[in-house]
C-alpha cells in the first residue's frame, strides 16, 4: 500500500517542470530526414530503384534530394529537363525519427511548425494524420503532445504530385481559366494549367526564362516549439508618426494563451549606434485564445532610413518579452528602420503621377525586376543572395521589383534590403494567371497574404505591396484572354471579374492595410490601382514588350514616355564561362537542340529573335562566340537607351526598372547578372546610366538631346563638353560650356541637330563625345554616332594593354590607337572579374582596371582577350 502512494523520483520532476512555467524552446528538425517515391504512384514500376529511403536535406526539394543521391543527372546541363519531368508527376514520402525526452514531454504545449510545404503534403505523427497542406506560400502549425509517446516517433510527409492531384478535375470542367505558359513535354494538354488552381511559385511550371521543375518536398525549416501558458505569435513595430523630431511607434503583440492570466509585456528599443533605451512596460490581461496589444514607443530624434544613395540605412532593434510573476514566457526580437513612404498620385500635365517620396523626398526608382535565385530555391544560399543584391547596390540601383511569379523571400534576403537600402516592391504571388473565384481559394489567398504580411512587414526596404504581375492587363488586352471572354456566358465572365476585383482590389489590401498600414498597396502591376484600365501612358506603371515582344526597333524606347516603367527589356546569352557549364563545345550553335532547350522564349525561337536585333545595328556575327559577345552589346546599349529616356523624363516618368536583374539558371534571358552573378554587359552600363549624377546624350531623328540627371538633393555648378572627333582620332571640334545641376531633376542643356553638331562630316567614320564635368573630374560619358555600328566604318582600334600591381591585386591599363566601340574584356575560362567592362574607348585614350582574382599574373595576360565591335561581324556584301 505504501508504494502506491508514492511517486517516483522522475515524476516528481514531471510534476515540478510541469507546475513551473518555461520559456519558449525551440527544436529544430531540419535534421535527419529521408525520402523515397511513394510505392503506390504509379511511377513505381519504371522507377523501382527509387523505392528505397535516402537522405534527404530540409529545407530542400525531391529534385535535389535526387542529385545529391546520384540519381539523376544535372537538371540544368545538356537537354535533361524532358527526361526529369518525372519526378513532379510522382508523389513522394518523406520521414524523421523525433525522440521525445520526459521534458518535452512535460511541457504544457508542443507545436509542430512548418515554415513552408510544397505543396500538397499529409502530415501524420505515429500513424495519426494532423494536417493537410495545400499552400507552399503558408506556415503550418499543429500541435502534436497528445500522439507523442516516450522515446521514438516518427513524423511522415506524404507529398502529392499537384499536376495529378488536380488534373482530372480541371479537365472535367466546362472551361478551364486562361494560365501562363503550356508545357513543351506533353503532361497537361495546351491551355489547361493546373497551376492556375494552386498556391504554387508559378515559375516552377516553367517560364519563358527558366525550365519546368514541378517541385516538392520540405522548402522551408520544420521544428518544434514547446511551450507553457503562453507564447507570442507575432510581434511587429507599427509606425505611426515619423518625423526628424520624433517617431510614435506601436509594438503589436499577437500573444497565445491557453488561460486567463496576467502578464507583463516589455519592449526595449536599441538605437543604430547600439544603445539601449529605457524599456516600455505595460500590465495586461490576457484571456483564453489569441490576444491582440499595442503597447506605444516613443523615439526622440529618430535616426532615419533612407534609400541608397539618399543617406544612412539606420535600423533599430526591438526586444519584446512576456512574462508571469518574473519568469519569461516568451521573447521576440524585430529589427527595423524608421522612414515614411507614400506612393504620390497627383493630376498634372501628363495625367496622373506615380512616384515614390520617402521621408518627404521624391525618389526617382532606377532597378530592375528580380526573379527567384534558383529552379531549386531551398539550395539557394545566403551568400548568393547577397552578392546579387550588393551587385544591384554596386550598379546605383535603389529597387528591385519582387515579381509575382515566384515566391517571397526568406528573412535573411529582406534584411539584406535593409542594410542595403535597396527598395522593395513586393508583388503578391501571382504570376499573370486569371485566379479562381472560389470562396476557398480566395480564403487561402487571404490567410497566405496576412502571414507575409506580419512576417515582413517590418522590413523599410518594402515600400510597396503589390496584388499581382500582369492579371487585369491579361484580362483586358491578351488575345487568349479575350477570346476567352466571348467563349464564356456574360454571367460567369461577370463572376471572374469581380472574384479578380474583390481579390485583388478587396482582400490582399485590407491584408496590407491591417497589418503593414505604413507602407502603400497597388493592385497589381501594371495597374492604376483599379482606377481605369492597365498598361497606361498617363496613369500608373506600364510594362513595354513592343520592342522585343514585337519585334519593334529599339530606338522606339525614345518614343514610349509612361509615369513608370516597371518592365522592358532586351534578351542576350551568358558569357561563355556560364554556357560551358550547361552546354556541350559540340552544341554550341545558335539553334542546336540543346541551346534551344536553354532558350525559353517562344518554344525556343528567341535566339533568333536575339539575331534579329544583332543583325538590326550590328550586323551578321562571325563566330558563336561573337553571336554572344553581341548580345550582351545590343541588350545593354538598348537597355541604356530606354533608362536614360525614363530618367531624362523626370518628373514624368519617376521609375525605370529593367526585366530583369537574374537567373534561376545557366540561360538565355533578359537578365543583366547570369545565374553565377557574374556581369554582362548590361550590369555595367547600368552602374553608368542609373549613376546619381549623369549626361543623357541621346540621338534620335537627326539630333542629339542633352541631359543632366541629379538625384542629389542639392544644386552644383558643372561644365560638359562635346568633341567630334573621326575614328582615327582627329578633333574636328570641341566645346565645353558651363551648367547647373539642379537638384532631384533632369535638366535639358541642348538638343543639336546632325547638322549643328556633325556639320556634314562622313557618317561612318564620325561620332561625337559627350562629358559631364565636375570639379575638373569627368563624372560621366557617352558616345553619340549618326547611323548604326553596321554601317559604321570601324577601324582596328589597336587595343593594347599593360599590366601593374596594386595593393590588393592587378590592374590592366587599356589603350585604343583608334575609336574601340563596346570594349570587352574576356578572361575565358579564368575566374578573374574586372571593375569596369563594356565600355566605348575614343582615340588615343585609355582606361586603368582593377582585375580581381586568384590567379597569378602571368595567367591573367595569357587569358585576357580584348574584344570590340571591329571584327565581330562579317563583312557586308556589296
């Protein structure tokens, strides 16, 4: 009888923790994990060898989690996509041991959190089913003590390939909604995407620059939180004045609590510079549930955040704790910057502006558009991200539109943003797809957007939200879209429309709206923000595809004036160091079946739409190696027509962001860093044109425009210059002539006809330089000829070159004997990277380079090869 009224030494400690509130604690389980092809998909038979359990890496995909095993060839390399498509037409398991102690199991609460799924994934613990996924965008949280036992458990993840899961649905309906693009290898019929009908990066069913690799697998951390009485579930700093004197802040608390209680709730601020300031106490009540509080911050002369190259990217720090009679229950930790934003709409002489003012200065946007970092984004690190980012910094950019095709980000890629100064607008995840009407989707969409919405909120990079990329202006101008509305009765066209309206003009504001109220939402993009129509010149942002898209000139940039341009671009190839990785010496043709397999545009015919614009200026490419120097030339002097338009505009136009900033792989696209971040030619121009201070000399229609562009904020006196000069170097006249640079403006200085400026010299052997000049330092340069480089009668510039040492490496010191036009320097297969490249070179001039690498000197000059405009192309014929 004595024994059964006594308890054991280690239920006595049970009891104790038990009766003892702890902190939060957090297990990561990112560890440990294996995967294998679900024996009952009908893959099985052909793929038997799959069946057995490997390791598996989380975050990560099955296509991943295959190459690391061996199993399959490099996805990116030759034409191995087709043969993979396999993989995400099968359902895949996934499984972890979990030993859970007596102190896990003593606490209150265990949660089991999964940070991201994709997609469609049965979450079981010891046989028991607690959840079904159906949302790669979306954090899951069940809680798991009740299936736990002593010792072993086992977590299973059972992932439903979604093109099978959702196909035979979608094929027995009356219609299926306009999508993006079909896919090339047979596995949905034309025009019926499943991807239209799921929460998943729309990019990964391919795109017109990346393959189609239908992901699954744990893409995001997984771990377990044990808690007792209470914990956090989101904290965010909420800004609700911001001025140079003082900033009233709000800390809200979302807080979970699993009884009535009394709490204390404490925020200390640290300032830039390190110092903490007194912490913010404040006495609640919490009741059963989640409970919502604001406690208010106030800051005396705030230290502001501000936009490269506008000032300081200052950013606070926020610790917040909860705790009962002295004991912690739960922490969180926000970092943020203090700034305004407000997207400016006004009615003015052009129709309706766009531009984005922070901390009261008007912000002329100059970026491009960034698209997912990888095929396979869990592989992709965090190094990778921040060069990409830093070279976006490097190139004077100040935004970057986060498409909606993709995915948001991780947290590590928005403070790196932050550090930057670099702004984000950020899309919601909808790549251009007509989206279902339905209650629940749109219920799904509408938790997805509050939960990015917390998460990210606090970021200052993120200065705007955005519905979605290309739906209203797909709904209203696309000739499938608009076949599409006379196929369908006028009642359900009717209910499409307003499921988009209510979607995007309806729920994904209010989410920004109650959660992020200090940052503006757009509708989509392009967009009026359901004022009117998309697409327009006068009113919101544009995007512009009649050059490329429609095979127009690309000197019809000059002609294309919007209030903002948020997409144009130019297609070329990466460097041939990227293409040697993908692509076999022996498939190395503009059109062989492998280099059309990396080329995405068209079903493959954009390589010759990439000729098309190479034979327009320049001519006929000798080499393929010329075919792919050219390119990058044509992409970057394009590209360099159209920004210096847009920025010479201001304040019409208050934006100009180029399609695109990147790649998810070794391919062709209109990107300015390649897939391995390495600089084409138009990353380089971009460092020029997108300068803070700049000389805009354009030349269209027989006369030459000049323009001074300043984002400073303050006037300085400057001089520019114009010579004429021929190709073999003779100055046939030079002036130089005295100007203000007015602050946040473009000013006009001259507009000189062919015949004031040329005076009737030879066409083909004349072009003009013009110079930016300050404190007797050129800032800025640009070359200005009459006719196109194919009709140009270039000479052998006689490039040399002369090597020296520096303190932290090389430099090569070029000269041109004669004019040298679009100078490249090319170290083949040699990882050495220059500072400057893509340059014009007049008579007799030369430019010093830093080089950065590891390899000797002597490599170097062995390596190096100078390319240019003369003997890329064939002769013309007669």
């Amino acid at each position: 009888m004595l024994r059964s009224a006594l308890l054991s030494a280690a239920a006595l400690a049970t009891l104790a923790t038990a009766a003892m509130a702890g902190p939060v604690e957090t297990r990561s389980l990112n560890q440990g994990w294996s995967f294998r092809l679900d024996p009952a998909d009908a893959a099985a038979e052909a793929h038997a060898a799959e069946l057995q359990w490997r390791p598996a890496t989380v975050p990560g995909v099955v296509q991943t989690d295959l190459l690391a095993a061996g199993r399959i060839p490099d996805p990116f390399a030759d034409a191995n996509e087709a043969q993979l498509q396999w993989i995400g037409l099968a359902d895949w398991q996934y499984r972890r041991t979990l030993d859970a102690d007596a102190a896990l199991l003593a606490r209150d609460h265990v949660d089991l959190v999964f940070d991201g799924l994709d997609t469609f994934a049965e979450v079981s613990v010891n046989g028991v089913k607690l959840l079904s996924a159906d949302n790669q965008h979306r954090r899951w949280r069940v809680p798991v003590k009740a299936v736990l036992k002593p010792g072993a458990n086992e977590i299973a993840v059972t992932f439903k390939s979604p093109i099978k899961k959702l196909q035979p649905d979608i094929l027995k309906q009356p219609y299926v909604l306009p999508g993006a693009y079909d896919s090339a290898f047979g596995d949905e019929p034309a025009a019926k995407h499943t991807s239209t009908y799921v929460r998943k990066s729309p990019y990964h069913y391919g795109w017109d620059w990346g393959p189609r690799y239908v992901t699954e697998g744990i893409w995001r951390e997984v771990r377990l939180e044990a808690w007792d009485e209470a914990r956090i579930d989101g904290f965010r700093i909420r800004q609700d004045q911001v001025t140079a004197d003082h900033a009233r802040l709000s800390a809200e608390f979302e807080i979970e609590s699993d009884g009535t209680r009394t709490v204390e709730l404490a925020v200390t601020p640290t300032t830039p510079d390190g110092a903490a300031l007194p912490a913010v106490r404040q006495t609640v009540t919490l009741a059963p549930g989640l409970n919502r509080v604001s406690v208010s911050v106030p800051i005396a002369a705030p230290k502001l955040w501000w936009p490269a190259g506008y000032g300081r990217q200052d950013l606070y720090r926020f610790n917040a704790s909860v705790t009962l009679d002295g004991a912690v229950l739960a922490k969180a930790e926000r970092r943020s910057g203090l700034r305004t934003v407000e997207l400016r709409r006004e009615a003015d002489a052009w129709g309706k502006s766009m531009a984005f003012v922070i901390n009261g200065v008007p912000v002329f946007a100059k970026g491009a558009n960034l698209i997912p970092f990888d095929s396979f984004s869990p592989r992709v690190s965090d190094e990778k991200m921040r060069a990409i980012l830093t070279s976006a910094r490097d190139a004077n950019m100040n935004m970057l539109r986060m498409w909606g095709g993709g995915h948001y980000q991780s947290d590590a890629f928005y403070a790196m943003a932050d550090e930057l100064g670099l702004m984000i607008w950020q899309d919601f995840m909808f790549g251009g797809a007509i989206p279902p009407y339905d209650v629940a989707f749109r219920e799904n969409t509408r938790v997805e957007a509050v939960e990015q919405v917390k998460r990210l909120g606090d970021h200052p990079s993120i200065v705007l939200w955005s519905g979605n990329n290309e739906v209203q202006t797909g709904w209203e101008n696309w000739g499938d879209r608009v076949a599409f509305k006379t196929a369908i009765p006028p009642e359900e066209r009717e209910r499409i429309v307003v499921g988009m309206t209510t979607l995007f003009g309806q729920v994904l504001r209010g989410a920004v709206a109650e959660n992020d109220p200090d940052t503006p939402y757009w509708a989509g993009s392009p967009s009026t923000d359901y004022d009117g129509g998309a697409d327009l010149l006068t009113d919101g942002d544009r995007h512009y595809w009649s050059v490329w898209g429609g095979s127009l000139p690309v000197e019809e940039y000059l002609h294309v004036t919007p209030r903002f341009m948020s997409e144009y671009g130019l297609q070329s190839q990466p460097e041939m160091r990227t293409l040697k990785t993908a692509i076999k010496p022996r498939d190395m043709s503009v059109n062989s079946t492998v280099m059309r397999a990396h080329q995405k545009y068209a079903k493959g015919e954009g390589n010759d739409r990439i000729l098309f614009y190479i034979r327009r200026n320049y001519g006929e490419p000798k080499t393929f190696e010329d075919f792919v120097y050219l390119s990058q030339v044509m992409q970057a002097e394009g590209i360099e027509l159209a920004a210096l338009h847009h920025r010479s505009s201001r304040p019409q136009t208050m934006g100009s962001l180029y399609w695109q900033l990147n790649d998810v792989w070794p391919g062709a696209s209109w990107s300015s860093l390649d897939y391995y971040g390495r600089w084409k030619a138009l990353q380089y121009h971009a460092r020029r044109f997108y300068a803070p201070v700049a000389m805009a000399a354009v030349h269209d229609k027989g006369a030459t425009t000049v323009t001074l562009l300043s984002d400073r904020t303050t006037a300085a006196p400057v001089r520019w210059r114009v010579r004429v000069m021929d190709v073999d170097g003779k100055v046939l006249s030079d002036g130089t002539s005295d100007a203000e640079l007015k602050p946040l403006a473009a000013t006009q200085v001259a507009s000189l006809s062919d015949t004031t400026l040329f005076k009737g010299a030879d066409p083909a052997r004349t072009f003009a330089v013009f110079e930016l000049i300050e404190d007797g330092k050129t800032i800025s340069r640009g070359v200005v000829t009459q006719v196109p480089a194919k009709a140009m009668a270039l000479p052998d510039p006689r490039l040399s070159t002369v090597w020296s040492k520096t303190a932290d490496g090389y430099a090569v010191t070029v000269k041109a004997a004669k004019l040298a036009r679009a100078v490249w320097l090319d170290f083949g297969d040699l990882d050495a990277t220059p500072a400057d490249n893509a340059f014009d070179l007049p008579p007799g001039e030369a430019i010093t380079i830093r080089v950065t690498s590891k390899a000797s000197l002597d490599k170097l000059k062995r390596a190096l090869t100078l390319r240019s405009l003369y003997g890329a192309t064939k002769p013309t014929t007669p």
